[in-house]
C-alpha cells in the first residue's frame, strides 16, 4: 500500500450506489475498529485495524479512533465573481427584501459589474483562494456556475476561469453555464432576445469543452416556467444535461419543470409545491436543498426536506457559496442547519453531501464514496462518530483531508506549555 490509514474509530464509506432516495436516506454502514488502504490514488482495501498490521504500507497514518468518511461534495456554488457585497447587509437588516435590493442596483447586477471589471488573473486567484478554503472544510469535488456576466465576453471569462481552476487546484471542478442568471438591464425590456443571446453561446461552449451543465433562474421577474422550458429543451438538444434555480422565493412550478425536464438537479425549492415534491419523488432528478440562503437572508421558509425525503425523493445539501445570498464555503455549517432547521437525520445528512451530491452533478460514479478501485478522496474528522459533525456547529472539525491518494491538508496546531 501507499498510505494506510489505521486505528479508525469508525468508517462511513458511503458506499451505496445511489442516488440514495426517501427512506433509504437513513441506512448507513459504520465499520468500527477500521482501517483503509489506498494504491495509486485509489482506494485499495478496506478492514479491520487488527488485519492491517500485516500488510506492508509505504505510509502510514493513525487517526487515532477518528471519524474517516469520503470527502464532501459541493453540488451548488458560484465561485467566480468579483467584489463583495457586504454593503447589502444593513440593508437587509432594515428589512430590504432580496428583490428589491436588485431593483436599486445591488443584488446579482453589483456583483455582473464587479465582475465584469476584473481581470481572468483577478477571477482565477479569488477562485483558487476560495476552493483552498473548501478543501479545508472538506470538501473535495466542486460544482462551479458562471452567471455574474450576463453578456458574452465575461459569462466566457468566468468559464474559462473555471476551467484553468481546474487544471491548477487539485479539488475536482464541474462548471455549470448559468447565463441565465438574471435579466440584465439593457434587456430589461426584452428578456426574450437575451435568453437567444445566451443560447447562441452553446455550440462555442460545447466546442471549448467549458461546461457539463446549463442551469437558469426560474423565478417571477426573472424567467417563467415557459421562457426556462424553451432555453434548457436548447440546451438539451446540444447535448447539455440541465438544472433549475426552482421555486426559490415564488411557487412558479419550477419543481416540476426540472422532473418534466428530465435535469439531474432542482435546485433551491424552497417553496416546492405539494405536487411538485411529490412528482420529485417519483423521478431521478435530485432535489438540491440549500438552507444556508435562507439563513443569510432572513427571510421566506426552508425547504420541506423532511416532507421530500418522507415522501421518497433524493435530496442533496450545498452551500449555495455566493456573495449575495449565501457568503460560506462551510459546508460543515450547512449540515448543521439541515439538522436544525430541516429536520433532517445525521444519516440523511451524510447521504446528502456525498452520494446524492456527487449524483446530482454527474460523478456518482467518482466521488463521494468509499469503494475499492474508486479515487482516494478521504477526510479524517476531529471527531469520534458521524453524529458529531452536525451536532458541534460553526466550526471546522477537519483533521487531514486526502485528494486523489495524497495528503491536501492536515490540521496543525502548536501547543504552548
């Protein structure tokens, strides 16, 4: 062996082929005593900590009655932008509602400015600097959306950003083109033309091989139902698989637009409705919950994700990391708030942020599991079991986080005596 982690106080490999729906949610294998075994960036072998002290190794780390489970998968961010919108915060605070924030000019449209005006190098440094910190949380594979250009030339940038990101920073990447991400205000008039303008960019971006997945914002007074029906069945039609920002702040029937669409993801659905939760349950698209918004902002109702689970659905949880709505690469944070605020199992929280999130962009069959042959993404927790992490918010419980077969980071503090 390469490495040999040994003296595991317990192994969550989430090993389930997923997705992982409704009740199943709830089964989970713990192996005690354990220990595991990668090989060429790959998971090699998985035991007992007694059989692993025959077995030759190059190294060896003891974690020491740890928690060792996959590492953590992030199926919801917009890690490209430029600026910052902490300005925004006291208006917030004085009762300005999301919307009308973007209707002074702040919202999504400050941060299309920002982002307009800085440089790729400027994009591509931020975007290293923020995935570094995910890396720390945990978190080893990364979906990733454009949407703060609203124009060709910089929805191209901050996709091109994505794509360097990956070739420099060792967390996997999944770029998502999310064009469709507002209405900008030259457009304001005729979102229609826009949404062309968008859509002629498919074949470039589909050429230049800069993204899996085309996601818009389904939302009043941004686009209906119909207008994201016609831009996802293009997107479609050139080969791209589809997600939906749906039912986030008004019950526009996103929910079932995404089930009807046949997209892997529903993203937000915060205020899904009963037949949409339940044509959710009945489909493959997996619901991504993302309480973190609904926290930063204050306002409107989390997401029914007990009622979707009960009801058989498959449900991810992401952190939503973005400068507007939700400002945390913590996606530790948000399985604290799954288990506060959505009611949600410690076992359906794990699923939630390994197998069904891998599921839900597409590397079901790469990350977020623990299986022989499958890559070496492990993290080893300051913990002593699963129900841990959930339980004690608000900060990192990571001890050493393993990409690919070799250590990314560990933990290192200097006692003083």
């Amino acid at each position: 062996m390469d490495l040999l982690i040994t003296n595991i106080g317990q192994l969550v490999p989430m090993e389930n082929a997923g997705p992982v729906k409704g009740r199943h949610m709830n089964n989970l294998t713990v192996h005690e005593n354990a220990a595991l075994g990668i090989k060429d960036k790959k998971v090699a072998w998985m035991g007992t900590a007694a059989e692993a002290e025959k077995i030759n190794r190059k190294k060896t780390i003891d974690a020491g009655g740890r928690l060792v489970t996959p590492g953590l998968v992030e199926a919801h961010t917009h890690l490209v932008f430029g600026g910052a919108r902490e300005k925004e915060m006291a208006l917030k605070q004085q009762g300005v509602d999301y919307l009308d924030i973007l209707k002074q000019g702040g919202g999504i449209l400050s941060t299309v400015r920002a982002t307009k005006k800085a440089s790729f190098d400027e994009l591509l440094e931020r975007a290293l600097f923020h995935l570094d910190r995910m890396a720390m949380y945990g978190i080893t594979t990364v979906e990733a959306k454009s949407g703060y250009g609203l124009d060709r030339e910089t929805e191209m940038k901050q996709l091109k950003v994505v794509k360097e990101a990956a070739k420099k920073h060792p967390l996997d990447l999944v770029s998502t083109f999310l064009g469709a991400h507002a209405i900008p205000e030259e457009h304001e008039h005729d979102p229609d033309a826009f949404l062309d303008e968008m859509s002629d960019m498919f074949d470039e971006i589909k050429e230049d091989n800069l993204a899996e997945f085309v996601d818009i914002f389904t939302e009043a007074n941004v686009f209906s139902v119909e207008q994201s029906r016609q831009f996802l069945q293009k997107a479609k039609d050139k080969g791209f698989q589809v997600k939906l920002h749906a039912d986030e702040i008004e019950p526009l029937g996103g929910t079932d637009l995404a089930v009807e669409l046949g997209a892997i993801s529903g993203d937000h659905l915060a205020v899904a409705t009963d037949e949409g939760i339940r044509k959710l349950a009945e489909s493959d698209t997996i619901g991504v919950i993302l309480p973190g918004t609904i926290f930063y902002l204050g306002t409107g109702t989390y997401a029914r994700a007990r009622e979707m689970i009960d009801a058989g659905a498959a449900i991810a949880v992401s952190t939503d990391f973005n400068p507007g709505s939700s400002v945390t690469e913590n996606l530790q944070l948000i399985m604290s708030l799954s288990a506060l605020r959505l009611n949600m199992s410690p076992e359906e929280i794990w699923h939630a942020v390994t197998v069904n999130a891998a599921h839900a962009i597409n590397r079901g069959h790469a990350a977020g599991s623990l299986a022989i042959g499958r890559q070496a993404d492990v993290v080893i927790w300051d913990a002593p079991n699963y129900m841990y992490i959930p339980y004690h918010y608000g900060v990192n419980h990571v001890n050493t986080v393993i990409k690919n077969g070799s250590v990314l980071y560990e933990r290192k503090l200097n006692h003083h005596g």
